[in-house]
C-alpha cells in the first residue's frame, strides 16, 4: 500500500452474517436431534455440585474466597460468575 499524497484509499468492508448463519447451522446439525441441551446443563449442574462437595475446612475457605472474587460461581449461582 502506498500512503503518498495522490493515491485515494478505498474503504472495504465485508459483511459475515451470511457466514457466521452457515456456521451456526452446522453447528446445531452436528450436535444432532437427540441432544437435550437441558440434560446437558443438568449434568453440568451436577458436575459442579460434585467438584465441590466433601471440601475440609481450608478448601472451604478458599472455595468461599474464589466465590467472593468472582473466580467461581456460588453453590447456588446456576451460572458462570459475573465479571
């Protein structure tokens, strides 16, 4: 690219909608007709739940210290810790 005095820039611009559309079909098609993104989230929940359980006293007190900084959701947040 020349930047000199006399050469005219051309603005360009692309637009992937159409693109990111394709994607995203090809994501859910993929995935297929049986999967239950509520069961999934379930055994998410679930998973976490476990993770966390049977913590001795330290780990509890750094659990509670990564909740209150924001690092990891609360027992009962449902969702990823707000930022």
């Amino acid at each position: 690219m020349n930047d000199s005095p006399g050469h005219d820039r051309v603005a360009f611009s692309l637009d992937l909608t159409l693109e990111e559309s394709r994607r995203r079909a090809a994501v859910v098609a993929a995935l297929g007709d049986d999967w239950d993104p509520l069961a999934v989230l379930r055994s998410e929940d679930e998973a976490h739940r476990l993770l966390y359980s049977g913590l001795d006293a330290e780990q509890e007190r750094t659990y509670a210290m990564l909740v209150e900084a924001g690092v990891l959701p609360g027992r009962d947040a449902g969702d990823a810790a707000s930022h």
